[in-house]
C-alpha cells in the first residue's frame, strides 16, 4: 500500500497505535478506514500474541507491525505501541471495532487547541449494562476526587496523547487493561490538561463479550485509582482517612465520657492512628514532589 513522503522519511504528525490480540475479522474493515480519515498518520498494530494472523493482515494492509510472542497484556501493548511510534501525536483505539475512526479528526481538532490529552467519552448508552454504566460513574467520581479535576470517562481506551508527555509515564502504565485509567489520572496530577470528547462506542466487530469483569477487574480498578493518588496527591489519600480516623475517636470518647467519664485506651488508640496517617500524608506528599521534580 503507499504512503506519504513524511511516512517514507520516518517523519510522522501522528501515530495512531492498535493494540490487537486475535483481531483478524476487525481489521481489513478498520485500517482502510483509518487510512481514509487521517491519510498522513502511521497505524502501529501492535499484535499481542495472536494465533489467527493478526500480524499478518495488518501488514498486508500497510500497518506496521509489533510483535509480541506471546500475550502480555493490553497495556504492555499500549507501551509497546508508544515506544514504536514516530509520530508526535500519538491516538490510541481498540482493534476490535469498537470505536470509530471518523472520530479522530474531532479529538485531532481538540488536541490542537493546547491540550496534552484529549479522551474520547463513551456516552453512557454504549456501557453493556446498568451495574456497568454505575461502577464506572463510581470510578469517575473517585479519580475526579483524587486528581482534583472532573473525570467523565476513566477508562476509554480511544485517546489522542502527546508522544513525549505519554512516554514520560510509560513505567507507571500495568501489563494489563488498566492504562486508560492510570495514564489520565497521570496526567492530571502532573499538571497536564486534559479534554473529553463525547463518543458513541459500538460492539465489537466479531460480536463477543469484553473481556473485562465487573467484580474481579473493578477491585482493580479501585486500587490502582487509589495507587495512582497516593503517588501524584498523597494528601487527598491519607487526610480524609486520618479525618475518618479522629472523628471516629472523638467520638467514641464522647460516648466514654459521657457514660463513665473517662478516656480509654480505644479512642487514644484513634487519636494516635489518626495522627500516624497524617504524618505518612506529609512525608508522602514530599516523596511526591520529587516525583515531579523528575519529569521537568
């Protein structure tokens, strides 16, 4: 297949980066149309193991091609991908159909307007149910409390990035699922802006289910947001636990001295942890500054 003079000399604007794990039925529909939309960007399909010729096809349709030997995750992927690429503008979608490329050009248009990320958000309709369209407003309202900035969709994985600012946070992104969520709350914390762009998300071109659990991958989901938190904005983590902490001994010595006025060893207890985890929150936050120290 041609490409563009920019492609041929290694110089590219934009690199739209695929990862794909046995995505061989989505992609001779998806890469012509991504080819049709952005002309001049490279398409990285990074092939994550694939037994069905997944590598193959796309490189028969002028994608260039990562391959891992064997699955390694999404994210692992993702970073892959990131690595590879030449362009300056890196969007990131799904291989599986999902989302479609005629979006591109509006997250393109909303990147260009000074923003270092722009996230395309899922209306909630495209959510495959009423538990999952909940547990993601719960994510979204937790990270918007920890990174101080409304978040209205944690885990689209359809994004256009700045390459240098995103390969600034490759150590932090995990092997698996999770790199929509980490990356964004990343660069949020690190004083990069960030844009949503409202999206409708399809189904999956081969029809099956995500691969994503609702119980298993969401407790994940939780832990990371509060990981990612404690490392950019350590003190939005532990002063409203060591807050919860003092109140609950307060209270409890309330209770104590109301029924036998006396101070017990439970609410000293109380007292003594809420101060701990204070203190973690001040030591935390200066461990944290030399965290952006590092990406000046």
């Amino acid at each position: 297949m041609p490409q563009s003079e920019a492609q041929k000399s290694g110089i590219c604007p934009i690199s739209v980066v695929l990862p794909a794990k046995n995505e061989a039925a989505a992609l001779p529909d998806l890469i012509p149309r991504i080819r049709r939309v952005v002309p001049e960007a490279e398409i990285v399909v990074v092939d994550d193991g694939s037994d069905d010729g997944t590598g193959d096809i796309a490189r028969s349709l002028g994608a260039r091609v990562v391959r891992h030997p064997y699955s390694m995750g999404n994210g692992a992927a993702v970073k892959a991908g990131a690595r590879a690429a030449r362009g300056k503008i890196l969007v990131f979608m799904d291989a599986d159909g999902q989302h479609d490329p005629d979006d591109i050009p509006r997250l393109l248009e909303k990147f260009r307007q000074g923003f270092k990320m722009v996230v395309g958000a899922r209306h909630p309709s495209s959510q495959a149910s009423w538990l999952r369209r909940l547990a993601n407003h719960f994510y979204n309202r937790l990270a918007s409390a920890m990174t101080g900035h409304r978040i209205e969709d944690l885990t689209s994985g359809f994004r256009a990035a700045d390459a240098a600012a995103f390969r600034k946070f490759l150590y932090l992104l995990p092997n698996g699922f999770s790199y929509p969520t980490t990356s964004t709350m990343a660069f949020l914390r690190a004083g990069f802006p960030v844009a949503y762009v409202p999206i409708h998300a399809g189904k999956r071109a081969d029809n099956s289910r995500s691969h994503i659990r609702l119980l298993r991958d969401g407790l994940r989901f939780f832990v990371i947001i509060l990981k990612i938190g404690a490392l950019f904005s350590p003190m939005r983590l532990f002063l409203p636990v060591s807050g919860v902490i003092f109140l609950l001994g307060a209270g409890y010595y309330g209770y104590t001295f109301y029924m036998w006025h006396k101070l017990t060893n439970m609410s000293v207890i109380l007292f003594l942890g809420s101060l701990f985890v204070f203190m973690m929150g001040i030591v935390s936050e200066q461990i944290s500054s030399l965290h952006y120290r590092f990406h000046e």
